[in-house]
C-alpha cells in the first residue's frame, strides 16, 4: 500500500521549524504544570498522595514532582526525549492504575473513570510516537 501525499499546506506546516519542539511541550504541559502546581503547594501534593493510601507521603510528593519535572526536561530535549518518554510514560501507567481503577466504580461514575484512564492511555502513546519521532522513526511502511 502506498502513502497518501499530504496537501501542501500541511506538508508546510509541518515542515516549521520548532514545530517538533512545540508539539512536545504540548504533551510535556500536564507534567509541567501538575509539577509546578505540587511543587508550590506541597501540603496539597501530600494530601493528594495520601488521599490514594500511599504512604509515607512527603517522600512520594517529592519523587512524583522529580518525575514529573526531571521527565518532562529529558523529554523536551532531543537528544535525551527518549528518556523523557520512558520516565514519564512508567509514570502514568502507575498514576493511572493508582488514581483511575474504573472497574471498581458503577454507573456514570464508571463512565467518568473509564474515559480519563483511556486518554492517559493516549498520552503514553503520544509519548512514545514522540520518541520515536525524534529518533528519525516513523513506523513500518
């Protein structure tokens, strides 16, 4: 099967310089921003580690705001956004499990549940196409 030519338009845009580098902070910005906002209040980051059962809570608070951090700049770099990606994907696979069980809730609440555990799913693949982006990978033909 052969691939379809993108119109010209979009092969322009897609050819922006920086474009690459805004399309990660893009994927990047949740990290960022759920850092920052734990980092500033870290009362809050504990009460939110502990309200998922998890124990000690200021050195989990810590180490989520490391990774969310830390990953987020390996992945905003191209030379290290393979890294970036890995770390952070470990990360929502975790927190996802942790935070978003949609099998043990009923009703709409389920339904609630079972969406935001998918779009996490979507972003560790976000990560991952990112990654391989970079690395000059775009799949098999």
């Amino acid at each position: 099967m052969t691939d379809i030519a993108a119109p010209h338009p979009i092969d322009r845009m897609l050819a922006l310089p920086g474009l690459d580098n805004l399309a990660r902070l893009a994927l990047a910005s949740p990290f960022l921003i759920s850092g920052l906002v734990k980092l500033t209040d870290f009362g809050g980051a504990m009460n939110e580690v502990a309200g998922l059962g998890l124990q000690p809570a200021m050195p989990i608070a810590a180490a989520i705001i490391l990774t969310q951090l830390g990953g987020s700049a390996f992945f905003l770099s191209r030379r290290t956004c393979w890294l970036g990606a890995g770390i952070l994907a470990v990360f929502t696979v975790l927190a996802t499990l942790l935070a978003h069980p949609f099998w043990m809730f009923e009703g709409p609440e389920r339904g609630h549940q079972t969406a935001t555990f998918f779009e996490h799913v979507a972003i560790v693949g976000g990560l991952a196409m990112a990654a391989l982006l970079v690395k000059g990978r775009k799949g098999r033909p």
